[in-house]
C-alpha cells in the first residue's frame, strides 16, 4: 500500500471565541465616595488562524482535530482595565491549503506563502465597560455590553500540490520512475496500474544550481472527471502547476489517442486547464531504435513540443530537463 500519510482534504468544526463581557464598575476611594463609572472593556475571543508552512507538506496533523476550539475573552475589570484577549489558535498548513465552508463549498481563501496569516474564523469582539456609557443625563450607568458570541462553523481545508511541472499519464506510463531518476524523490514504483495513489514532490537539479518542483501525481484514467479511479482528488492537484508533462508509453497503441483522452479529462474537469503550457514525453524508449522512433514521430501530435526519452537509461532526460526550464522560464 502506499503511504498513507499524505492527507489532502479534511474537515472539522472551527469555533472562535467569545468576547468577554465589558464590566459595571464605579470609582471608589477614601476620599471619593462616589465616583464616576470605570468600568473595563472586555477582551477580544480566540481567533482561529491558518499559517502557511514549508515544513508541512500534508494535512494529516488535522485528519483526526474534529473541533478547533480558541479561547474566550475575560471580562473587562474596574479602574478600565481591559480583559485579556483569548489565546489564538494557530494552524499550520502546506503551500496550496484551500478555505472553504463546508455548506456553500464557497472557498474563503488560499495559502501560497512561507508566514501567510489568514484568519479563518474571526473571534468575538470584547464588550465596552460602563465608562462609555457615561452622559451628561446619565452620569452613573448601571449597564455595558455583553461580549459578542463566537463563531462555530464547518470548514473543509483542500491541499492543491505547488509545483512548476505536473506530470500527466495513465497509470504505469513512467511517471514515478522518471521523478525517482532525475530529483532526489523515491516514489513507489511498480509495474501494476495505481503504484502511486499519493502525490510524490520532487527538487529537479538544474544548470548553476537552478532547480525547479515536479509532481508525480496519480495515473488518470478514463472517466476521473466523474470521479473515476482516484479521479477528482488526482485532478484537484494538477490545477497549480504551471506546465504540464503529458507522458504516454512507447509500446502504447495508439499515442495521438491515448493524448486525447488525457486532455479530455482535463477539459471535463477545468477548461482553464488547456491554457497551461503543455509538453508530451514519450517514455520507455530504450526499446526503440532510431529507425523505430523516426516512424513513430508521425503519430505523435503535431501541436505540441515533444521528446522521446528513457528514465532507466537516461536517454534525453538532460535535454528533456532543458526543456523544461525554458517552457517554465517563458511564462
């Protein structure tokens, strides 16, 4: 099985704070009997707040959190003491996290940045003491505000992988075993359809020590538009890269189709997704000869960049890195 560790959807209730309650208080000292109102204001609720993070690239710490729960605000206190504000509760989530409400699906916000802060469910605001209620009619106010409620809502949180290159093909196209060739990154790899049934990231070392992220992300199939196979949870990520490695067999039967369907599923899933920049590796070309590979280039589609390369004998695999970078860096 593979690692079940990478989660990339969950959701839970979030409930924020409330505010504490503004105080009813009067000034009172030795020599001043009866004073004015001084009553504090009380503090703000917990927010809860989601922090984008480097140093996760799952959501699996929030698999199992049904309920985030912030602190409420204390009460505010004589002599216009403030109450104390309700600790927050910070979240930190991968690069690509997606916010949305769990009833309208309506998404809230995304987190792409190292240290982004965003609040996701806002606290109650403090109530004000009796001091602001003081008027030239009403000098001694026996009243202040009640703290205002917090918020208790569902939230579904959606990871989108962030990576400059996306890979694209039916399962066992050679996906896993390219990225296990040419980074750092050790995908299962194995000769049955679904090996991966999690993304894999990879660092791709460059020229000059440039580098840049591919996603070995789970065969499509058929149908993964409706939710086929792994479907929509394997579309979901392709949204973000920014280039598209269609990779499609040498020993497939027919290339020009097996590429149709591919981009069909796309179109199906997101129309936007036919404006990214797309490339077409054809793999496992070790077995070919030249003869073999001039014959086979006439049904390779014609709109489209394309290389045949082998990930075990790492035929192209420089030239396919070239282009690569130069379909990344003319964005």
């Amino acid at each position: 099985m593979a690692d079940s560790n990478f989660i990339d959807y969950v959701k839970f209730c979030s409930r924020s704070g409330a505010g504490g309650a503004g105080s009813v208080h009067f000034r009172r000292e030795k020599h001043v009997p009866k004073g004015g109102p001084d009553g504090g204001d009380g503090g703000r609720g917990g927010h809860i707040i989601l922090k984008g993070s480097t140093q996760v690239w799952t959501l699996l710490h929030l698999k199992y959190k049904k309920h985030v729960i912030a602190e409420e605000g204390k009460g505010g206190e004589g002599g216009r003491r403030k109450g104390r504000d309700g600790k927050d509760v910070i979240l930190e989530v991968p690069l690509g996290t997606i916010a949305k409400d769990a009833e309208t699906f309506e998404t809230r916000f995304e987190i792409t940045e190292e240290g982004q802060e965003v609040i996701l469910t806002r606290g109650g605001r403090g109530g004000l003491g009796n001091d602001h209620f003081k008027t030239a009619t009403n000098q001694a106010p026996h009243f202040a505000q009640p703290g205002e409620d917090g918020i208790e809502e569902w939230i579904i949180l959606e990871l989108k992988l962030l990576a400059d290159v996306g890979l694209v093909g039916f399962p066992n196209a050679g996906k896993s075993t390219l990225l296990s060739s040419i980074s750092a990154a050790r995908p299962e790899i194995g000769d049955y359809p679904f090996t991966t049934l999690v993304p894999n990231l990879g660092v791709i070392p460059y020229r000059d020590e440039k580098s840049f992220v591919m996603a070995d992300i789970p065969g499509i199939i058929e149908g993964a538009a409706e939710g086929k196979g792994l479907g929509l949870r394997f579309l979901r990520h392709i949204e973000r890269n920014s280039i598209l490695l269609f990779m499609i067999p040498a020993d497939s039967d027919n290339i020009k189709n097996q590429y149709k369907i591919l981009l069909g599923e796309l179109q199906k899933y997101n129309p936007e997704l036919l404006d990214k920049k797309r490339l077409l590796a054809i793999t496992k070309a070790d077995m070919l000869d030249d003869e073999l590979i001039g014959q086979m280039k006439k049904d390779v589609p014609k709109d489209l960049d394309s290389i045949f390369i082998s990930s075990v004998s790492g035929y192209n695999l420089d030239k396919l890195k070239d282009m690569l970078w130069q379909a990344i860096n003319v964005q």
